[in-house]
C-alpha cells in the first residue's frame, strides 16, 4: 500500500531563515501532489499542488519541489516568520487524478524570534 | 460564502450510541470528502463522493455510513459508536482535480 513519510520530529528554526520539510513516498506514482497548513484545533488549508510534470512551483515565500525519481517532494519556506509556525500536510492523489488523496502525518515547524 | 460547515464542533457519546455528522458546503463542488484525524497518524480518508448520489469507500470506512443529501450536503453516520471512533472527524470538498477545502472539524470522544 501507499506509505508516506514526513519527518515526525518538530523543525526549530531562527526567523529569517529558510525551512525545508521533506515528504517521501513508495510503492506508487501520484499525478500530483498538495501541501497544506493546519493549525492547532484548525482545518487543513490548501498551499500548493505540484504535478508529476512539474519540477518545481512556487508561491509568494513557498517553494515545493517534486522528484518522482526519488520519489520526494520538498517543501521550502524562505525569510520565515513566526507566523509561519504550523504543522505541514504532504498529500498524494492515489487515483491518477481523481483528488483522492492520502496525507502523511505532518511536520510541526517552530520558528523562533 | 461560508466555505465547509460542520455541525456539531463537540460531541461527546457512550459506547453503542449513535450519531449523525452533517456537513455543507456552498462552493458547489462535485467532490466530497471524510476524513479522521489521530494524533501521530495524519488525516484517513473515511468515504468519499465523487458526485451528487455516488460515495465510495475509503482506507478507513468500518463502522460508518455516509449519505450524500444534495449537492451540498454529504453527512457521516456511526451506527455504534465505539471508544475506538474518538478522532477528529474533517469534511472536505474540491473541484475534480484540485484543492480541497476543509471544515472546522468535529471533535468526537466516545466513552
């Protein structure tokens, strides 16, 4: 079955710095995937989506990368604020377009003044 | 334009009873979605509709039905509930092929 992984240990960075997560996924080829923001006691909100086409995408501060060789996206915050702290959604599309999505876990990212 | 409602926002439920979670949307979006969310486990997808008078099973759909009203409204029900069923539960919509937009979440515990 599809496994996703994303770094369960909270990212702690300096404000102004650049943070980058990692998602990682086997055993399928997703025709996109989508990074969202949740935070706490909130619903996910959508970011980005990057198809399996496109190397990168960009937005404002974010950047999300996306290697079906290694199968891995990396998603990047740069001059980061405090209010960026959050906990960050990889999601892939397991059904070759059709949006029905698996989530990993998440990474809290932390970003000190 | 009020997006993903969710009612209730808290619930509290005995073992065996049963319960029904509404959700509306008014973006009219075809797709409509369920989810669960455990702490360390990440968002499981329940059932899902593709379109007015379709569902279909998820990677976690023991335990529930769902029924998909109108285009709008697509409603979760646990029959009995179960201690295991104490989650976060999450509706959804998006267009085909696209962004979801999420409730605020109902906060189930089942004792």
């Amino acid at each position: 079955s599809q496994k996703i992984e994303q770094n369960s240990e909270a990212l702690n960075i300096q404000e102004g710095k650049t943070a980058t997560l990692t998602c990682n996924y086997t055993n399928y080829s997703p025709a996109y995937l989508q990074w969202y923001r949740q935070d706490p006691g909130r619903g996910p909100v959508f970011l980005l989506l990057i198809r399996e086409n496109e190397k990168e995408k960009r937005k404002e501060r974010l950047k999300v990368t996306f290697d079906t060789t290694l199968k891995q996206s990396l998603f990047h915050i740069t001059a980061s604020q405090p209010a960026d702290s959050a906990t960050y959604l990889c999601a892939l599309d397991m059904t070759g377009g059709y949006n029905k999505l698996i989530f990993g876990a998440g990474t809290r990212l932390a970003v000190h003044p | 334009n009020a997006g993903v409602t969710q009612t209730p926002k808290f619930q509290v439920l005995k073992t065996g009873q049963s319960m029904t979670l509404q959700c509306a949307q008014d973006m009219n979006h075809n797709s409509m979605y369920w989810y669960r969310q455990d702490p360390g486990m990440g968002l499981r997808l329940i059932y899902y509709s593709a379109s007015e008078g379709t569902t279909d099973k998820g990677e976690v759909p023991n335990g529930y039905n769902v029924s998909r009203l109108n285009k709008r409204e697509f409603s979760l029900r646990l029959e009995s509930a179960a201690p295991s069923q104490t989650s976060v539960y999450f509706c959804a919509s998006s267009a085909r092929t696209s962004e979801q937009f999420f409730g605020p979440g109902t906060r189930l515990t089942v004792l």
